[in-house]
C-alpha cells in the first residue's frame, strides 16, 4: 500500500515549524531590540506629560501655604508641578532636520579630512558626550527612583474596600469616604480609622514598633526635602537647581556609567544604558505637536538614515 502524500495544510504547518527552527536562536535579540526601542520611547513619553493648556491654573505658592496652614488634612508633602520647557515640531521641521542632519554629517567628513587624525574629534565628541550623558542617565536614574518610591508610598490606596488618604503632616493615614466635602471625600472620625503606619494595602496591618514607623515616615518625605543649588557667574550665566537624594543617586550612577564606559570597557549594557537616557532626555525636550508631523518626520529621516548612513 502507497504511503499517501501530505496535505496542503500538511506542508504549510511543517515548514513553519522548520522557519520558526531557524528562528528560534535569533528570538531573544529580537525581543531585546523591540524592547528596547519601546521603553526609551514609552518612557520619555510619559516623563514629557504636561498639565494642558486649558486646564485650570496651579494655586500659588502662597495659596498653597494658607491652605496647608488652614487644613490640618492637607498632604504638605505634596510635591510641586515641575515646569518642562518643550519645543514643539512644525511639519516645516520634516524637511529641515534631516537637511541640518546631512550638512552636520558633511561638516564631521570634511573636518576628519582636515584634521588627518581624527582622534581630536573623537576626543571632543566624547566629552560632549559624556557631559550630556551623566544628566540624561542621571534623569532617568532619579526618575525611576521616584516612580518607585511612589509605589512604595501611594498617597491613596484601597483596602478592605475602601479608600484610604494619607497625611503625611500628621503622620496617619485616614480612611475616607467618596461623595461628600472637599475634592469629593469627607474623613471619618473613628480611632478604627486611622492607621499609623505609611505602607499601603495589606502591609498597613502589620505591627511595627514606633522607631520603624517614624524611620518609615521620614522616608516616605525624603523625595520631597530637596537641596537648592544657585549658580552664578558675571554677566555670563545664572542658574538654579533643586535636587534631592534621588537626584544625588542618579548623578553619582551617572558619573560612574560615564566614567567607566570612556576609561575601562564599553559593554553593551552601559550603550543601552546611555541610549536610554539620551532618547529619555530628547523626548522631554521636543515635542512632535501632531501624529502627522511626528510621522513626516520620521518618514524624512528613514530616507536620510538610507542615504547618508548605508548609501555613503
């Protein structure tokens, strides 16, 4: 009896599971470079989100002092709006970036050609490099650091179905209920609804002695006490700068990371490293306005990347 050929179907699934054979050792970098494409993009995005245009105005600072001052529920620890200066992208910009890009691309050939030892220019472009990529990385460090910590220390959360507002002025956390007073929440008065401890959700029901609770506490308002730098030289700069433990910590990661990629090694996980913060740190300093002028954009520097990067 004649063995029967397989069918259509047959051979379609047999040879994409000999494609996906071929494939599969190639799967993890794949992965890796589509995530790595996304976060930067994800990230930065989100960093860049802005109060709208025709939102509401934020209360001043003095206002926000005699609120704080006259409701003893107020959160003080409230961190202010930070202002992001962001330059926003008019479709003119599809056809001037990739031009700008070119000629800047042109110059570097011609002025590698001039020089005949191109490793001045390379010494010039790592220092810039560097300088920009100890305050990318440390944004994105001091930033992830804050997000975490805001995991860690919610300014409300449920639990036990209902909402619970924390007070970091008078160290409780109170449990509210929606529909009545201020911002749609009114206080219950009850000791059983007060809880003492600043851990959200199921942690909040483990007993912790008082010297835990306050080391808790300080902790949860560390982000907040934030040191002001003021520079200032005549008649050529003058500048301020808030920073606080988690700018620190970024900063010293990001001087670390820099140093080592330019004086020891450069492995591939420090290039993501700075890339990421490089992409995290652009995306929060312009702005495509519109999905049609961001995809012009795009769209130009495909072309550019074509010519300039592969052609030449």
């Amino acid at each position: 009896m004649s063995e029967e050929d397989p069918t259509l179907l047959a051979r379609i699934l047999g040879r994409l599971a000999y494609e996906f054979t071929l494939l599969q050792p190639l799967l993890p970098t794949y992965t890796h470079l589509l995530l790595s494409a996304l976060f930067p993009i994800y990230a930065g995005a989100h960093a860049s989100l802005s109060r709208p245009s025709s939102a509401a105005k934020p209360a001043s600072k003095k206002k926000k002092r005699k609120l704080a001052l006259t409701d003893s529920d107020s959160d003080s620890e409230d961190e202010e709006e930070e202002e992001h200066k962001m330059e926003g992208l008019a479709p003119s910009d599809a056809i001037i970036m990739p031009l700008f890009a070119g000629a800047t691309l042109a110059g570097l050939y011609f002025l590698i050609k001039w020089l005949e030892d191109p490793g001045i220019l390379n010494k010039v472009l790592n220092a810039y490099f560097a300088v920009f990529g100890v305050f990318s990385v440390g944004r994105l460090v001091a930033d992830g650091l804050d997000v975490g910590h805001r995991l860690i220390f919610p300014r409300r959360y449920v639990r036990g179905g209902r909402l619970w507002r924390v007070d970091g002025r008078g160290k409780v956390v109170r449990a509210v209920k929606v529909g009545d007073g201020k911002d749609g929440e009114k206080e219950e008065g009850k000791e059983g609804d007060l809880v003492r401890t600043p851990l959200p959700g199921f942690l909040a029901g483990i007993p912790l002695p008082e010297s835990v609770r306050e080391y808790l506490w300080k902790d949860r308002a560390m982000p907040t006490q934030k040191w002001t730098l003021r520079v200032y030289l005549h008649r050529i700069f003058a500048g301020t700068l808030r920073i606080g433990a988690h700018g620190v910590v970024g900063s010293i990661i990001g001087l670390a990371a820099v140093l080592y990629f330019n004086l020891v090694d450069k492995p591939w996980y420090l290039t993501n490293l700075m890339g990421f913060g490089f992409s995290y740190g652009a995306l929060q300093l312009m702005s495509p306005t519109t999905f049609g002028t961001g995809s012009a954009i795009l769209g130009a520097l495909f072309f550019y990347d074509v010519y300039f990067v592969f052609y030449t």
